[in-house]
C-alpha cells in the first residue's frame, strides 16, 4: 500500500492530530493489514460503509481504490444493487452515478 499523505497535505496545519491519524493510523496502520483483509475486501467494506452512510463525498476517492485493489464493474454494480433495498434507492442512484465514471 503506497503512503498516504492526504491528510497532511489538505488538514496538516488546521488539524495536525487529525491529518496523523488518518495517514499514519488509518491508511498507514489500519489499510495495510492484509493478511487479516485484503485491500479488495477493505474496499469493498468501506465503499459500502460509505454508501449507507451517505458519505458521498469520500466515495468518489474510495470508489477509484476500489477499482485499483480489484473491484469490477460487476462487482461494484451488484454491490450497489444489493444495497439498494438496504440503505435506500436514493443513495443507491447517488452511488451509481459516481461509479459510471469510474469504471467506464
């Protein structure tokens, strides 16, 4: 998994706790226990995670490492399709439109 320094670059100096544990703890730590999940399933956890929660505006970010750790069209087509009934038709759309121009 490559660094990531998100964190630091966008909230370092506003919120410099903040920015370290999202790039050291979250994405350093947590994203890069592999032989506990693969990146594959981290992804798809957390794209369905954001998805029901609404979090659209990390989706977009999650959803193109999603496709880099190995999630196909299919897949994140079913996924979203299952979602649907669970989390509402609403998000389901928002998520759809989002992953078209990603995965075409």
């Amino acid at each position: 998994m490559e660094k990531q320094t998100a964190g630091h670059e966008q909230l370092g100096e506003f919120a410099p706790k903040f920015a370290e544990l999202n790039d050291e703890i979250l994405f350093g730590e947590v994203w890069s226990r592999e032989k506990e999940l693969s990146a594959h399933e981290r992804s798809v956890i957390t794209i369905t995670a954001l998805i029901a929660g609404g979090n659209f505006e990390q989706l977009n970010f999650h959803m193109a490492k999603g496709k880099e750790n190995g999630i196909s069209q299919e897949e994140i087509s079913e996924i979203i399709t299952h979602l649907s009934f669970y989390v509402g038709w609403p998000k389901a759309w928002s998520a759809f439109n989002m992953a078209k121009e990603i995965w075409e």
